[in-house]
C-alpha cells in the first residue's frame, strides 16, 4: 500500500525489482507483471509473500470458483490476476496513485472472457469504505501488507467491513519486524486467527482469519 520509492541499494537480492518483467507460470497460463521500482516503490514490485499467495490458492486449498473476492494493497495484481484465473470475481484494489499501473497489468494478463469478473477500484484503508458493501466478500487476499504500523488501525477497520461471519481472510506476510506480530495480536481480537502454511524458502507464513463468533466471546 506504500508508495514510498526505495534508494537504490547494490544488494544483489534487489536486482529482481529493478527488472521491467517479472514472468510467472499459474493456473496453466504464464503471466508477465510488469514492474516500476524507481517510480512507485514497493507498490510496484512482486514481492515473495504474492508468490507464496499465488502458489497457495493454485494448490486448492480455498475454493475460488464463483466466490467473490477482494485483494488489498494489490500492488502488481499478481494475487488478485491469479485468483480471477481460478475462477473468482475478484474486485483488486489499492490507492489511487497506483490504480493506472495495477489496471494495466490485469488487462494485460487475463483472457477477454475472465475480464468482464474482474474490476480494479480505489481502496484507501479506513477512507473510502462506503465504496464497499459491509460484508460483501468471500475471500479477503493480502500479500505483504503488514508493514507500515500507522496503517494497522485503517487496516483492521477495513477487514471488519469486508468480511462477513462466512468471510475468509487470507494474509501472506513475512514476519520482519516486532510491530509485524504486533498485528497479529491486534487481528486476533477481532478475528479468530491461524497459521496455515509456510514456505521455508522464502520465510513467509500464511494467516487465515475469520470473524470471531460472538457466542466465544461470552
């Protein structure tokens, strides 16, 4: 969701950033991100924890034919593209200033007939909820979008109007930083919260959420 350009640095681990395409093979289609570091920063960039997302929803572990679903802080789209080729409606969102770049990547990655399911709308955690039915969604998707803690209140906020009691929140993330499990335990006092896989290579855990039933609460 930041837009904030990075400095260049020489580490060798950024180099994959700076390159205009970033090619992937899911859901028997190869699809080609375009990037654009040196302009919009980390919005602009595939990070691992999309990968992990991407790979993960491929495996079937949630169903996503006919499900609606949202992507938050989308980014690149990769996520957002990825579950549209499984078979949902995905509606894929992130701030304004990304909006051009993001639409431009799902146009260009997904067949004229998975299009007409798929729309790129403005999401500005905690502003413009009124945009969004309460509850409107099946499936909440988002890949490293824990990071910025001035951000976790608008982003809490945001996943309660989204989700339903039925709503399913998958959240990709790599846990850098104390604030990151900070957040969690932020999530979990809302949403009855589970680690549901890991991938070891890339260090990055996915969480599943949902609404915590109010008789647990009791």
């Amino acid at each position: 969701m930041a837009l904030v350009p990075y400095e260049e640095t020489t580490e060798l681990g950024l180099q994959k950033f700076h390159k205009p395409l970033a090619t992937f093979s899911f859901a028997n289609h190869t699809i080609q991100i375009r990037q654009d570091w040196r302009h919009l920063g980390v919005a602009a960039v595939v990070w691992d924890a999309a990968i992990v997302l991407s790979t993960y929803l491929e495996m079937g572990a949630v169903e996503l034919r006919g499900r609606s679903a949202v992507e938050l802080g989308a980014g690149t789209g990769l996520v957002g593209i990825v579950a549209a080729l499984l078979g949902a409606h995905v509606t894929i969102t992130d701030r304004k200033v990304a909006l051009e770049f993001l639409k431009s990547n799902v146009q260009a990655n997904l067949p004229p007939h998975i299009q007409p399911k798929t729309v790129v709308k403005e999401l500005t955690w905690g502003q413009n909820l009124g945009s969004f039915s309460p509850g409107e969604f099946d499936l909440i998707l988002g890949a490293d979008i824990i990071y910025l803690e001035e951000t976790f209140t608008d982003l809490l906020q945001t996943l309660e109007h989204l989700c339903s009691n039925h709503s399913v929140i998958l959240l990709a993330c790599r846990i850098r930083y104390e604030r990151d499990n900070n957040f969690l335990a932020m999530l979990e006092r809302q949403f009855t919260v589970r680690k549901v896989h890991y991938d070891p290579e890339k260090d990055v855990h996915i969480y599943e959420a949902q609404k915590r039933n109010q008789k647990e609460d009791l």
